[in-house]
C-alpha cells in the first residue's frame, strides 16, 4: 500500500513543510472565483460564479450537464478568459492568457474524456511541454524522462509500459497517464472532472486512494462527478452550481442528497426512477440462439410490446455486442430474429431501421451522433429519406419534429441551429435519443442511455422512457447502473461471459441475486 510520501515529491514542497502549511492555512483558500462571468454571443454561461478551494481538501463541484461546469473548467486552466469577475491564487488577482500559464501557476485537470497524443509514447504525453533537457545545447534526455515517468505509475501502484504509444491504451490505462501527467506537473491544484467514468470498482478505489494522498500533500482538489457515492467518499465541500449560476456552498457533512439533488435541479425529485406499470401485450422481437465467434454465445430472449426489458452485466459480458448484432452492425455466426411473429433477416442498420428497431450506442460522440451538425439536422438525418430533399414545408416539418421530441427530453441550448458539439453530454444524449425516437420505432434499444449524464437528465430519459412503453413502444436497456436497470425494468436478464446465466421479474429482482449472477455465481 501507498504511504503518505506517494505524491510528495511530485510537489512544490516535501510532505512534512507542505501539511504544516496546509494546517497553518487550512482557513484560507488557495484558489477563489469571485462573481465570474462568461458569455458566449447572447448566450450566458456564467453569472456571478464562486467557488473556492482549500488546501488539503476536495471540493465537489455539482450541477446538472447545462450547469456551467465545463465552462467553469476551461477559465480556470486557461482556455477561456472570464468576462468579469476574479480569480485569485492565494489571495493574489491572476488572469490566464493560456492553459500553460494556468498549469504554470499549478492548475491541471484530469478530463473524463482523455485529449492526447495518440502516436506519441505514454513517457512523451505525460512529460509534452515540460520535456528533461540536458546538455549544451539543451536537448531532451529521453532516458531520464522514461525513467521518471516509470517512477510515477511505480508510485502509483499501475503497471504501465511508458513506451507504448497512447493509441494502444484502454480508457482506463489513459486516465491513469492523465493522472500521471497532472502529477508531474508538481500541481497544487487538480481538477477531476468525472475521472472514474470508464474505471473498473479496483481502479476507482486506486483513484480514491490517490485523491487521500493528494489531501495528505496539501493538494486542492476539484471533484466533478454525477455520482453522489463519490461524491461523498471524496470530497470535503460542495459548490453547486444551476443554469450558470452559484446556488449553495458548504461542508459535506452539513448536507444530505436530497437537499443536493433539489438545489441541483431546482426542485424535489422524490422518484428518480417513475416506473409506470404498463398492460404487456404481444411479443414483439424474439431472438433466439444467437452466437459470435469471440462475444456471446447461444443468447435468447423475447420482448413484449410496453415492456422494458433491461440486460445487466460486468464488464466484458458481451450485452452491446449483442445489440449491436441485433441492429445489423455486426454479423452473428448463427441464430435468428422474428419481429411480431416473422422471421427477418438483418445485415445492417437500414434495415434494422426499416424493421421498426432503434439503436442509440453507448458511445454517444463517436457512434451516436455528428458532431458538428446541427441539432435539427441530427433530430431529422433518419428522416430525410421519408421527408424528401426538396419538400415543401420541409423545414416546417425538421423544425416541428426537433421541437416536439427535444421538448419531452427538456433539452437545454441556445438554439436548434447550435451544434451538438457545443453542448453538455447530458444534452447530446438527449438529441440522439431524439433522432431515433423520431423514426417512429416500435423497438428501441438503449445501450447505457444516463452514462456521464447528470441526476437531473436522467430523470428526464427515465421519464420519457415511461411515457413511449405507456404509448405501447418495447425498450431494451442496456445499463451499468443497478439501480437503473432495477429501477426502470419489467424484467432483468443477466449476462455473464458471453451468455444469458439468469432471468429475473421485477418483483423478485435483488441487487444481491443480480450481482452474483453477474459474477458467475450460479447457486441460488
């Protein structure tokens, strides 16, 4: 196990100076946003912002997607100038001109969604613009860099290969280089903005471990995270932010969830999960022994028509693999579909779509929806075939059907000309739910639907979601989260290695049986 010297030589101080600082100032904030502003156009992203950050401590910063987070993130390292307000470090008016000057004055962050060097070696990444130099003229000593960043993972308990290029990384293997790059930096403040997203339960408890050493050192740390377990297993206060505005601040020992989740959204959610109990009537898809060579192995289910069906598993189980085979995305070595009663044949997307199934991936930025396109164009692109290029009234009809679906997913943006790029994660997944749900689907698969989205979002897919099984649609759900899936589902299937091990309905569904079910844990 790690001890309290981990990170110490990683900072500015050695850990006995640094912690006495830290309990000579524990009072006084390292780092303050006093009524930051930003706008964007017409658009305000940020009103009269605060937040502080306390050595030695982890601030939780919370807010649904929309909330400002982002923005708030990118003045604080520097890619975007404040329209008015202050930022000081220890107590002094700082303005950065760039992100170098902000990691300069020992501000980095740990992004959810990694930005690297793909071709470039671990070592390289983590060392890119403060390279060792040696020598006259200087130059970069490559063997000193190797060996030091081999001496962070060591410390860091992570097993990692510095030589090998980033692109051969999993999502996992690339938050701990990020985690290792912020280190390296001697930072004294680190921001996490959702870093556990694509981590396994070992590696979250890793990461926990090093947030404790990173207190220990007297680092402040920014904690960005959907996930109110986190939330407070990490952090020391909270800061909750709406619509781009400062809402609350405060000791997490002084708050309860409830009492965060109503300042969050602005009102009470007494029902995250509003399950309507809804007639089932005929079995609408059956899938029966389906098999791939390498994922899954002899899968059959039925789906009924108002049901949602919801398919549980651990990493590796094989349920979008499934899916996708389902969808036509991928080619099943043998087994069938029928779709009410008929059996079909479906090798690719298109027809999938044709048949009456939806399909809205996991990864919502690179398989769900185009980036830098419109929200319109993206609510109406399966449409266009149906809509004809130069209808009349055609603009009438993409404005009608964007404003009616992303309405029920209360979606928040400026404008249906704004592109999906520019929007929080929770808000791009709403737009992809709204470009299938726009098809008209009486089959719709979900393949981690609230992944990275905030409380609030959820609940509004979780909603919606009732409301289409209500209106008679069938809903696969593929999720990750038990509370989810035994919260929203009528029955569960559960995956393991490949295989379908058990079947659950809702009233006799426990998170004990699930898990061990999950786990191959076969007796009853």
């Amino acid at each position: 196990m790690m001890g309290n010297t981990i990170v110490a030589d990683l900072l500015p101080q050695s850990l006995p100076d640094q912690a006495a600082a830290v309990r000579s100032r524990s009072d006084e904030p390292v780092l303050e946003l006093r009524d930051i502003s930003k706008r964007f156009g017409g658009v305000k992203a940020l009103t009269n912002m605060q937040v502080k950050a306390f050595p030695g401590q982890v601030v939780a910063l919370i807010g649904e997607n929309g909330a400002g987070k982002s923005t708030l993130v990118k003045i604080l390292t520097g890619i975007h100038k404040p329209d008015g307000g202050q930022l000081l470090l220890d107590g002094q008016a700082q303005r950065f001109s760039s992100p170098q000057a902000a990691m300069k004055a020992g501000i980095t962050a740990v992004h959810q969604e990694t930005v690297m060097f793909d071709e470039l070696s671990v070592a390289e990444n983590i060392y890119i613009g403060h390279h060792p130099m040696v020598g006259t003229p200087a130059r970069v000593d490559w063997a000193k860099m190797e060996t030091d960043a081999e001496a962070l993972f060591e410390r860091l308990e992570v097993r990692m290969n510095v030589r090998a290029k980033v692109k051969e990384l999993s999502i996992a293997q690339r938050h701990f280089v990020e985690i290792a790059r912020a280190l390296s930096q001697h930072a004294r403040i680190v921001i996490m903005d959702e870093p556990t997203a694509a981590l396994s339960q070992r590696e979250i408890q890793e990461l926990y471990r090093i947030i404790d050493q990173l207190k220990a050192a007297g680092t402040a740390v920014i904690f960005i995270s959907h996930k109110f377990d986190e939330i407070f297993r990490v952090a020391d206060r909270y800061t909750v932010l709406r619509d781009g505005e400062f809402v609350a601040e405060g000791s997490i020992a002084d708050i309860s969830e409830q009492q965060l989740i109503a300042m969050m959204v602005g009102r009470t959610i007494a029902q995250v999960f509003p399950k309507e109990d809804v007639p089932l009537g005929d079995t609408v898809l059956s899938v029966n022994g389906f098999s791939h060579p390498t994922e899954f192995d002899d899968v059959s289910f039925q789906l009924r028509k108002g049901e949602i069906l919801g398919f549980y598993g651990l990493v590796g189980a094989g349920r979008s693999e499934v899916m996708q085979a389902v969808f036509g995305l991928t080619k099943p070595s043998r087994g069938s579909i029928e779709i009410n009663g008929k059996k079909v044949v479906i090798k690719s997307a298109e027809e999938a779509i044709r048949a009456g199934i939806a399909y809205v991936p996991e990864d919502r930025q690179h398989q769900g929806g185009l980036m830098s396109m419109s929200i319109l164009h993206n609510v109406t692109l399966p449409l266009l075939e149906k809509m004809g290029f130069w209808l009349l009234g055609k603009k009438r009809k993409e404005l009608s059907i964007t404003r009616d679906y992303t309405h029920k997913l209360e979606l928040k943006a400026a404008h249906f000309g704004q592109s999906i790029s520019e929007l929080s994660g929770g808000n791009q997944q709403k737009v992809i739910l709204a470009k299938w749900l726009a098809t008209k689907p009486s089959v719709i698969i979900l393949d981690e639907p609230t992944k990275g989205i905030d409380i609030g979002s959820k609940a509004a897919v979780h909603r919606f979601m009732s409301e289409l099984v209500a209106q008679g649609l069938s809903v696969i759900l593929v999720s990750s989260e038990l509370p989810e899936v035994m919260g929203m589902s009528d029955r569960i299937i559960v995956m393991h290695q490949g295989q379908v091990v058990k079947e659950f309905a809702r009233s006799e569904a426990t998170s004990e049986a699930i898990v061990a079910a999950a786990s191959g844990v076969t007796h009853d």
